[in-house]
C-alpha cells in the first residue's frame, strides 16, 4: 500500500511527488503516456516559481538550460518599459519549454526516490475510510491512503469523483505546433509583424534549430481537442490569416489549445484531491498555467505529508484548497481580461486604450506584474505584520542566503533575537538564529512553502502559530 497514488505525470504531479518524498512519504506516479510529450505547452518560469525551485535547490540546473529575459509589462499584449524595480533577487522571467522542465523535475524526482509507472492510466477509483483503491489500465489495482488527481483540464479523477468543473467552453481554438518553412526568415518576420499589428492571435517564429513555432486561429472549435490537427488544416488557415503558407514542412508535432475557463467547485472529496489542470484551465495568455500548477503542488505537499505522519493540526489539508482556489480563480479572471483587451472588437478596443493609459502609471505596471508572476499572492492568515501571508523573498544571512536553508521542506523560524525557540517542534521546523539587514522583523516564521506564519519578537505570540500550522 502506497502513501499517495498521484495521477498523471506531468510538471505539476512530478513536483508534487518530490514533495512528497523531501518528507519520506511513499508515492506511486500513474502516466498514461509511455513517454514524456514532445508538446510545448508552455514556453517559460515566472519568478515565483523560480523562488520556488531555489527553495528546493533545483534553481541552477533550470538556469543552465533557459535564457532570462527581464520582466516586462506586457498585459494583453500591451508593452509598457521596464517597471519600478521587484521584490525579488529574479526580476525575470527564464524562458525554457515545458518539456525540459518536465525533464529536469522528473531527473530530481528520481534522485529522491519516485516511482513513475508510465504507460498506465487510471481508469477508476474508490475510497472508504482506510484509504483509496486505483484501478489501472492493465487491469490491476493499487492501494493508497490518499490520491491527488493532477491528470489535466479532462481529468479522469476528477470526473469519477463527480465533482462539476463549471466556466466558459471554448469560443476560440488555436493550431499549433513546431515545423520547417522554406519562406526566408525576412519574410517572415515581415508577415507576422504585419498581421499582428491588429491580430495578436496568431503567430510564427524560429524555435530550435531550423524549427519554427506556429501558432494560429483554428477554423472552427473542433469537438474532441486531443486529434492533432493536419498539415492540409493548418496550411489552410495559414493561407486565410497570412495569405502563405510560409511553405511549412517536416512537423516534430502538432497540436490544439482553446479558450475554455473553468474551475473546479471543490478541489477535495474524502481522500481523493485535484491539483494543476485538473482543478482549473484558462487561456495561456500572460504564460500562467505551468506555475500555477506547480505552486499547487508546493501548497500541498507538506501539508499532505503533514496529515500522513499524523502532526497536521486540525483544517491543515482542507486549507489547501481555501488558499489556492482563490489563487486559480483570480488567474482565471485575469486571462478573462486579457481575452477581452485582445478582441479586435470596437468596445474591448476602446478598454485597451484606456488600460494602455492605466499601465503607464509605476502602481498599475507592478500591480499587473505582481499578478501575473505570483508575487502578490496573499494568503488570508488575519490580522497582523504586512508580512503575514505572503511569501518570502530571499535575504541574505550571515551565514548565507534564507532560501538555502528552507531545502529540508520543514517550517522555519528566523529569529534575529536569538530568544525564541521552537521546542516541541524541532521535527518538523527548523530554528535559525542569524541576522539580516534585509529584513526589519525581529524574527518570521515560515511554512514550508515560504508563506510566512507569523512575523514579531516575543515566544508567548509565537507559540499559538507554531500550534496552528504544524500541530
């Protein structure tokens, strides 16, 4: 019997699973892919997922194979300059496709001990007060105490557990995929410049290689969005947006996305849970879903592990939908917004004026900044410091910088004062007595995401926080 049955094995499931392990839990990954996709969903890592991945000490083997781009504003498509400086050591965003991040959370998963059964789907499930049951595709079954569906916007668990999955269906549906041209790159680049002066939808540009990228307007929203589009359908809507076809050839892989918006009503049923894609889908305006989903698995995983090992406080595992439901429906709303501002429409064109206008104020620019990067994320702990609730940012100590010490995925108090303690509790948070002249609290207590708990000075305010997050 397993600890955690995770469905499917994508960015959100591997991390998921790492997580999991970093607390010594037992994990089996189910895909039913027999390989990793060659699909690229995604092309880069907004900063807080890099905060993300430096509190695990994974940060440098991402660094080595992506490029950094500085953070822009572009909302909807609308480019303002550089905006007023963030708080962050990555105001960047590392471009690097969805694949090779799978592959290097799937390599880490593998150092700390994940089993990946590919090429078995589960196709069933059933729960009672012990644990769950998986039925597989080959016919088996597989006993856990928890699952957590991460198995995509067609969830199977989700499905079977009957949970509604209410939003938008999709108006709009793209073609996309990586292919040779023959067209000369001048031209190309001419083309697309020309057509996106008023249609931002569509898109061609050099990839990898002799590759090139190919994103545009599918003729109609076609019913079952797995069937990979043709070559003949996408010259031919190449041929309508662009009046060429560039002379594409050779695809490596070709592939459908669609405008649908919706989320999960729960994201928990008993000892069954959803994460990622599973939970919500939205437009991939702003490049959103991938970190989202990761920063789902990080919320949930210790507090997970936490209810296994048997120290989770009471509500611990049901607050992690209460904090990143909020989260996904406030990305939803704002690819919403995009979608709009992006309508060639006389009304939504008249509102991308006046948000243009908006952007040129520094608030604005780093309020959208914030948004679109995870860094505004507050979750609501009640009153107290400006702190409580939002996540860390990396500071230098003297002994060397907060996010190298948070890579046991244990709780962390940073006291300044040297007079708090964590006794009772020396399992499952770690005590750093050090100083920084970043920070002008006397002491934090961060979960093991890096939310901080509780910021101030005295032992008798910190003990009910030690209580309420770690039991």
């Amino acid at each position: 019997m397993f600890d955690v049955i995770i469905a499917g094995g994508g960015p959100t499931g591997i991390m998921l699973a790492s997580e999991l392990r970093l607390h010594g839990i037992g994990v089996l990954v189910l895909e039913r892919l027999a390989e990793p996709t060659k699909e690229i969903r995604a092309l880069g890592l907004h900063v807080r997922s890099l905060e993300v991945l430096d509190q695990r000490g994974l940060l440098d083997r991402f660094f080595e194979l992506g490029q950094q781009y500085p953070v822009g504003n572009h909302f909807a498509g609308i480019t303002k300059p550089q905006p007023v400086r963030l708080d962050t050591p990555y105001p960047f965003t590392l471009a690097i496709k969805q694949p090779v991040v799978e592959r290097l959370l799937i390599e880490h998963a593998a150092e700390v001990g994940v089993e990946i059964r590919r090429g078995c789907e589960l196709v069933g499930l059933s729960q009672d007060d012990e644990g769950v049951t998986a039925e597989l595709s080959d016919g088996t079954q597989e006993r856990s105490r928890y699952l957590v569906g991460c198995d995509g916007g067609r969830s199977t668990v989700r499905k079977l557990l009957g949970i509604d999955f209410p939003g938008e269906p999709p108006h709009t549906q793209w073609l996309t995929g990586e292919m040779k041209v023959t067209a000369p790159l001048e031209e190309v680049v001419a083309v697309v410049t020309e057509i996106r002066k008023t249609d931002l939808r569509f898109g061609v540009g050099p990839s990898d290689g002799d590759l090139y990228r190919v994103v545009v307007p599918a003729a109609t929203v076609a019913e079952d969005r797995t069937v990979p589009p043709t070559m003949d359908e996408l010259k031919q809507q190449l041929q309508a947006f662009a009046g060429t076809d560039f002379g594409v050839h050779s695809p490596t892989w070709l592939s459908r996305f669609a405008d649908a918006t919706r989320l999960a009503e729960r994201y928990r049923d008993g000892r069954v849970l959803l994460a990622g894609d599973a939970a919500h889908i939205h437009p991939p305006l702003g490049g959103q879903g991938l970190g989202l989903g990761m920063q789902d698995a990080f919320n949930l995983g210790w507090k997970l592990a936490a209810q296994i090992k048997g120290w989770a406080p009471e509500g611990l595992l049901d607050s992690y939908e209460t904090e990143r439901r909020p989260v996904a429906a406030a990305v939803l709303d704002n690819t919403r917004a995009q979608s709009e501002l992006m309508s060639i429409e006389p009304g939504p064109q008249a509102a991308r004026r006046l948000v243009s206008e908006l952007m040129e104020f520094p608030e604005v620019q780093t309020y959208l900044i914030e948004k679109i990067t995870g860094l505004g994320i507050r979750y609501d702990f009640g009153e107290g410091h400006h702190l409580l609730g939002r996540r860390m940012r990396d500071v230098n100590l003297k002994s060397g910088r907060l996010y190298e010490r948070m890579r046991t995925g244990r709780g962390l108090l940073l006291d300044q004062t040297g007079r708090l303690s964590v006794a009772g509790w020396e399992d499952r948070v770690d005590h750093v007595v050090d100083a920084s002249e970043d920070l002008d609290v006397p002491a934090v207590l961060l979960r093991p995401d890096g939310h901080v708990a509780w910021a101030g000075e005295e032992q008798q305010d910190l003990l009910p926080h030690l209580r309420t997050w770690f039991g």
